[in-house]
C-alpha cells in the first residue's frame, strides 16, 4: 500500500509544471467557451397594475417597459414578450402623481438559466385616481326604421339603470350607458332582445349588469277617423228610455284597416244588469267591435263615453 501511494503520488508530481499550466489553459477554455455561450437580448413586455385591497386606478402610466434579458443563447433564442411581467403593486400609493421605481423582483417569469440585467426606463411616473362607483340610466341606440307606414311607438329597458366603475375625477363625464346597436330596420313587428350595455368613456366601464333586456313596440300607423254612431243599452227594463241616442266616436285606425273600419264601423252599447235605475243614472259606454277589427285599433275616444237612464218611452 505505501508503496503504490508513494508511485502515485510521484506520478502526480512528475512534470507538475507543465501539468498545472495544462489544468489553467483548459479551465479558461472552458469558461470563454462558456461565456461565448451567454448572450443578452432586449424585450418590451407589458405592465400590469396590481390594486390589491385598494380602490385605485392609473390614469396615466407605462404599458410597457423595455427589459433586458442574459442567459445561454440556445434559451434566450426562443424568448417572447409574452413570457414575462413586469407587476408594479398600488396597495400603498396615495391618489395624485407618484414616481416608481422599477427593479427586476418586479418581473415574474418562468424561464430557467435566465436573468434580468436592466430595465428601461429605470422608473415612471404614474398618476392615480381613487376609484369610485355610480348608479347611471341606460339609453337604447337603434340602427335603421321600421317599414312604411309603421312606426316605433314604445321603448321599454330592464333594468333601466345599471352600475358603472371608473376614476373619481372623471365621474362628470359619465352620464349615461348606451344599449349595442338595435337593428329596427324595415320591421313591421315589435322585438326584444338582449343585448350588451357599454360606456363612451374609455376610462370607464360597465360593472353590473352588463347585459339588459330591450323591448321594441312597433305599430302600424294611424290616422283619425271621426264617426257619429247610435248607442244602444242592452238590458234596459221596460218603460225606460235614455240620452243621448248617439255620440261623437274617434277612432285611430291603421292605414291597412280604414276601408273596412268605414264599411263596418264598431257599435257603441251599454249594459244594464241590475234592476230598475234610478232616475238620471248614469252608464259607462263601450265598443263592440266586429270580428276583422278586434285587436287592430288600440285608441279611440267617445264623446260623451256615458249615458244617463230616465223613465219614459225609447
């Protein structure tokens, strides 16, 4: 045993000059082939805010920084922007203009082998605003008109207010949420639908509830027809008799039913079911209409709208 350490250790020794002059020239190829290998490449990525429990909003602030990044080439080759961000925290930022200084802890990825050299700009400026909440009414928009001879004649929206989000100095210029587009055009029917509530204010935005319910009333279009049409009281007891015998009916009738509204006109009736009236009672008129024109006109007015029931002769 002695003997073979003694040999290895004269081995060993044999020539040491040359050997550790061999040993350094091949650790400093190792390490400039190393060296040669680590490259450094420039990337804009983008800037996320982070609120945290705070209300506040940027107003004014970076998207995007330019960061430099070092590592092996074979790694760095592949990088995208997409692959980092850069995070800068709200939560102990006053409303007003603050300056932040950046450093790469801020910076998350997931890159092995990879380091973050610099960052440009070295700081920003960022202007803050507290954020706040408001209760707005929602306004429909609509695209094109109904048909000819058709009309829009009611809007109904559910809710009728919806809540919005966005930078206290800028409340004032919020004073309504707009409805997407409602296409009426051409239409002969009444719609609804759901659509989405949006903001003009870009700093601004919809928070609840985004979606509200629109209700279109399209009707067709009508015009007065005036008529003087008898009354009769149906269930009148005998020896009774009332005034007056006829009245002054408008009528608003669509364009589509007039001739047939003129050929066969609505009667105008009473109905007594009690037992014998008093003297001077008065009863409420109203329409019957004949079969084709039920449901076609919506309005109409009677003048007088009530008779009074006397004893006498009809």
């Amino acid at each position: 045993m002695g003997r073979w350490f003694h040999s290895l250790i004269s081995t060993v020794m044999l020539n040491w000059p040359l050997k550790l002059v061999a040993l350094v020239t091949a650790v400093g190829l190792w390490w400039g082939v190393n060296r040669q290998n680590v490259v450094d490449r420039i990337l804009d990525i983008p800037v996320q805010y982070q609120m945290g429990n705070t209300r506040r909003v940027v107003l004014r602030g970076p998207r995007q920084v330019q960061l430099t990044v070092q590592g092996p080439a074979s790694v760095v080759r592949t990088l995208t922007p997409d692959q980092f961000l850069l995070s800068i925290a709200l939560d102990r930022l006053e409303p007003g203009e603050r300056v932040v200084y950046l450093n790469p802890e801020m910076v998350q990825h997931r890159v092995p082998r990879i380091r973050v050299s610099r960052i440009r700009p070295a700081q920003v400026t960022l202007v803050l605003d507290s954020l706040m909440t408001k209760s707005v009414p929602v306004q429909p928009q609509f695209v094109g008109t109904p048909a000819p001879g058709f009309r829009l004649t009611q809007v109904t929206i559910e809710p009728t207010t919806v809540t919005v989000e966005g930078p206290a100095s800028l409340a004032d210029r919020v004073h309504a949420a707009l409805t997407e587009p409602v296409n009426i055009h051409m239409r002969t029917q009444s719609l609804q639908m759901m659509v989405q509530v949006g903001l003009d204010s870009p700093e601004w935005r919809v928070v609840d509830p985004r979606e509200v319910r629109v209700v279109v009333q399209i009707e067709e279009v009508t015009e007065p027809v005036r008529l003087r049409l008898p009354v009769e009281v149906v269930g009148l007891p005998a020896g009774w008799t009332f005034t007056p015998r006829q009245v002054e009916g408008t009528f608003w009738v669509p364009r589509s039913k007039q001739a047939q509204f003129e050929s066969d006109p609505p009667r105008v009736t009473a109905h007594w079911t009690g037992g014998t009236p008093q003297r001077g009672q008065i009863v409420a008129l109203g329409i019957e209409w004949p079969e084709d024109l039920r449901g076609a006109i919506a309005r109409w007015r009677l003048q007088p709208d009530t008779v009074r029931l006397y004893p006498g002769k009809r």
